[in-house]
C-alpha cells in the first residue's frame, strides 16, 4: 500500500512538474497583445472533443473587437455544425499590473489572465448547457500568436480537475469580410 502511494504521489508531482507556465514563454514572440490583435474584425474555426478526444462538434465565430484605451468588448457569433447560433459579448478590461480581465453572459464571475511573449493566459468558469442541463466548467485558455494575422487557440475544459472537453481554434484576421458566412 505504501509502495503505491508514493508511486502516484510521484506521478502526479512529475505531471505537475511538466505543467506550463506563461513564464515560459517570456522571451518568444512574436508579441501577443491581446488589445492589438482582437481590435477589428476576426474569423475562426474550431472544434471541440470530448473526454475520449472524440470530435463533438464543429464552428465558425466572427469576432468583431473595439477598444477605447484598455477597455474593449469582443462580440462572438458562433456558427455551429449542427445549426446552433449563439453569441458571446465579452467586456474586457487591462489593469495597471497588465492582468486583463473579463466578463460575459455563461461565465460565471470573472475571467482573469496575462500576455507573454508569444502566449496569452486565461481562466474562468464557463456555464455550457448540454441536453436541457448546465454544467459549470472551469475553463483553461491558451492562445499562441503565431504571426501578425494567425492565432492558434487552446483551450481545457474541466470539471473537478478532470478534462471534460478540449477546443482548438484557429483565428486568421485575413479571413473575407463575410467571415463564417462566406465559408458556411
């Protein structure tokens, strides 16, 4: 019994070891500023997958960004596979310490993260509704600048520390004035 405590407690500090961090991004770039890429119109695509990595759904969201000093809103609309539209208004704000935080309508509380290098960071609790039910899911946010006009977008979603859904998001700023529509 002891023999395999100390077998998953060594596992799972090793996991915890092999975590990310922004600080390991502090020297890439290009820089990511949150304010300067979404500032204007966005389109992306993405998918979520399930616990077994099964692919769930699919999407298109036009982004529309505007900022007034470190103040901005982003205005999602969703373009779901199977039909399904919804739109999410985040109200974001950059504090003096370079933390930015956020509000929306499913998101319980408020989100908060930080840029680095080439990385930007945030958490929050994001209420999904699946099958007539609404789940509060802690949400791990990800996004990798990977040039002046492409995003590449991470995202955990978890329920009592265990990965509930994954979504990759690609966001391209070069995308048709159309956005989802152009492409649906």
């Amino acid at each position: 019994m002891t023999i395999k405590c100390i077998a998953i407690t060594s596992s799972l500090l090793f996991l915890t070891a092999c975590s990310s961090s922004l600080d390991d991004y502090k020297n890439t770039g290009p820089a990511f500023k949150l304010s300067e890429y979404f500032d204007g119109k966005v389109t992306a695509w993405g998918i979520v997958q399930d616990y077994s990595q099964k692919l769930s759904r699919r999407f298109c969201v036009d982004i529309v960004g505007t900022w007034e000093g470190n103040n901005g809103q982003l205005h999602e609309t969703f373009y779901y596979n199977d039909g399904e539209q919804q739109i999410r208004v985040w109200q974001l704000s950059k504090g003096k310490d370079g933390m930015i935080s956020g509000t929306a309508g499913d998101v319980i509380g408020q989100a908060s993260g930080s840029e680095t290098g080439t990385a930007f960071n945030w958490k929050y609790t994001l209420r999904v509704p699946v099958d007539g039910t609404e789940y509060d899911l802690t949400v791990d946010d990800w996004m990798y600048k990977l040039d002046e006009n492409r995003v590449m977008n991470r995202s955990y979603m978890s329920k009592f520390g265990i990965t509930v859904a994954e979504i990759s998001i690609f966001f391209d700023k070069t995308a048709p004035i159309r956005g989802c529509q152009a492409t649906s």
